[in-house]
C-alpha cells in the first residue's frame, strides 16, 4: 500500500506517514462508504485540522477525514442555534458567529482545528468550554455507518474529556455540532487578563467582538503561531490534585500556580511546574519548549515525532522528580511510540 506523507496535515509540521487518506465532503457520503466498507475502528484513525496530534513515523492505519462545510442558524429569540459541519474552521466559524453579534464563542476565539474535533477534548480557553455552549452533534459510527445524535449529557464532558476519549473512544466520526449562542449580553471577563485588556481599550460598551479581539490579541502574543514554528498547543493537561496534595506543595513552593477545582481537587498550572523546573527555553535538538509558553513544546525545524517524545518525556521526569506530581499529555500520540 502507497503511503500518505503527513507533514502539512499535522501543525508540528513532522514528517509522518500514514496508510492512506480518504477525505469525505458530507455525511451521506461517508455513511455509505462505511456501510459499504465494513471498516474496523482500530484500523482507522479520525483526523481533523491536525492542531491537537504527535504523529511518530509511519502510522499503520487509514486515516479518514470529514471535510463536511456549511453552518447554519435558527432564531429563538434570544438564542440562536448554530449548526456547522465537522469540516468548518473553528476560528471561521467564531468570527461568523461574532460577526452577526452573537454572544458565546468570544473567548473561544483564535483556537486552530475544525468544528468535528472539538467536543472531542471538550475545547476550553480563557474560562469558556466548549460543554458551556453545547447542544447535541451528529456522528457516524465507524463499524457500521449507522447515523446518531448525542446529547449533552451523552458527551459526559469533562475538563479536556469527553466519552469520545473514553469509552466510546475512535467509535464515531463527528459530521457536525450544534451550539446554542445568545442575543443577550453575558461576557466572561474574569479569566487571565481579559479585562485589563478592554480596560485599556477603553470602550463604554462590549460587543462579543471586543471580546474576541481581547483574546485574539493575549493569545498571539503568547503562543507561537504553528505557521512559523510548529506546535500543538499546549502538550500537557494542567494536572489535578487532591486537596490534600495541594497542601503540602504549597507549603514547599508558596508561590505554586493552581486553581479550586471543588473541595477535593486543585488543578495545578503544569505550565508553571515545567517553568520552575528550569525547563522554558530548553531545547534537545530541533525540539524545544517554548522560551515564552512553558506548556507549549515546539519543533524548530526538524525534530522528528519522536525527538518532541522523547523532549516531553524528559520534561514529565524532571516536574515529576522536583513536584512528585505527574503530568500528562493533552496531545494525541500516534505511532511507533506510545505515552
Ligand atoms: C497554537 C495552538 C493553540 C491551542 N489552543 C487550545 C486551547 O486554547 N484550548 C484547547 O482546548 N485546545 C487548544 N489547542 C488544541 C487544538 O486546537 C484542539 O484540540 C482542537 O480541537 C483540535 O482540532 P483539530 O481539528 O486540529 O483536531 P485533530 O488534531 O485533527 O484531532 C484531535 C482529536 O480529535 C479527533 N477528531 C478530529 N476530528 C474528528 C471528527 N470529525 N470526529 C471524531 N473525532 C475527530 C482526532 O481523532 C483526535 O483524537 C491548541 C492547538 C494549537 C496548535
């Protein structure tokens, strides 16, 4: 079997492989194709815009992508329910949004992939999760083609978690997603520096779009764009402790970043756990962790999947060995390593 090359699916920007790449431009005919096809889930893997993905060599599986466009919307008043394909840019599908004065997607703005992928990890930035907005989506299981809707609460969405990561793990492909966004002002200005931000800006009133523009301009400059040096985001989910653990940390490390998830758990800042480790700005080669965003591993040319491993690797022994606390992957790894 000829092999796909990877390097521009992936925002790393490695050089991977995978069996082939099948693209699909709406859900009848990727429901058909798969009813036809009998394929196995554990043969085939499910790729959106590639944001959220270590690829390791050559990858053995078929990789299919649902490149479904289109969003559409029904006034209810005071919401709107927006519906859009798996295959619509997020950061298009906020801005349109924005644009006809919706409130909801402002904070989520700027954030790379496709619609398809979100609910997957349950996407979440500056105080807004995805789960906050959400509806339902419609799927298609792999093994059959059958056509399904989830709702909410069968998303089981937690922080960077849905079923879609648990049990019903690379069962579906997700051919759209429907959102429920508001006329009514209802801003979140209380995450990080949002609102010295718009202080600054100096408005009387806030539109979604000031908003956006606000978390437009924090992001970019502190995450590197994948265009001009490859990255996924953040590599590690912040990890979460018991209260108890939280504790004693903060006793050794009194200037330790986490914040009250509930009664039992703190979720720690691993951003600031690979910084104080004295790990930002270091570098294995063509791998590096970002000199400005600790959490962010980056490529600086030609690191292969397996020098961004073994980086973060690495990176996970030294916070473990200085914190005792272990910290995970949020990227997908796939390839000839695991985690
Ligand atoms: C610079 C940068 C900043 C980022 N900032 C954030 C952030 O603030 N918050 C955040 O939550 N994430 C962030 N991310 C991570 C990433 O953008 C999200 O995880 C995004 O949802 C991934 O979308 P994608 O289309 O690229 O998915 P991919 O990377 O292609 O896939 C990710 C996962 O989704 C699955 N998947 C993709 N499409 C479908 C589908 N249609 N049906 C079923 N499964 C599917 C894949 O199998 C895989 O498991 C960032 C990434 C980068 C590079």
């Amino acid at each position: 079997m000829s092999k796909t090359a990877l390097k521009k699916f992936n925002s790393f920007g490695i050089e991977a492989s995978c069996d082939s790449f099948t693209t699909f431009k709406s859900e009848a005919e990727l429901s058909n194709w798969l009813a036809e096809n009998k394929k196995n889930p554990n043969k085939v893997f499910v790729i959106g815009g590639g944001s959220n993905l270590l690829l390791i060599g050559h990858i053995p599986l078929e990789f299919i992508h649902a490149d479904i466009q289109g969003i559409s919307y029904q006034d209810n008043g005071n919401d709107v329910l927006v519906k859009a394909g798996a295959g619509v840019n997020w950061h298009q599908l906020v801005l349109e949004t924005l644009d006809k004065g919706y409130f909801g997607l402002e904070n989520l703005s700027l954030i790379p992939g496709n619609v398809g992928a979100a609910p997957i990890q349950n996407i979440g930035a500056y105080g807004v999760e995805l789960k906050d907005i959400f509806v339902e989506l419609d799927a298609v299981e792999i093994a059959t083609g059958d056509r399904i809707t989830f709702s909410h609460q069968e998303c089981d969405f937690a922080y960077r978690y849905s079923i879609f990561k648990g049990s019903l793990k690379g069962q579906y492909i997700i051919t759209s997603v429907t959102l429920k966004l508001s006329k009514l002002a209802d801003l979140k200005l209380d995450y990080g520096p949002i609102r010295k931000v718009l202080t600054e800006a100096n408005k009387e009133t806030l539109s979604p779009k000031d908003v956006s523009d606000a978390v437009i301009k924090i992001r970019s400059s502190k995450l590197p764009d994948p265009n001009e040096l490859g990255n996924a985001g953040s590599f590690f989910k912040n990890p979460i402790v018991t209260t108890e653990k939280y504790a004693l940390l903060k006793e050794t490390f009194p200037e330790l970043v986490a914040f009250k998830v509930d009664d039992n758990r703190y979720k720690v800042a691993a951003g600031w756990l690979i910084e104080q480790a004295g790990l930002k700005g270091y570098r294995l080669g063509d791998a590096g962790v970002h000199k400005q965003q600790a959490l962010v591993l980056v490529n600086y040319g030609d690191a292969s999947g397996k020098d961004i491993l073994n980086l973060a690797r690495h990176v996970s022994k030294v916070v473990l060995e200085k914190f005792t606390v272990t910290i995970e992957p949020e990227v997908w790894i796939l390839g000839e390593a695991t985690w």
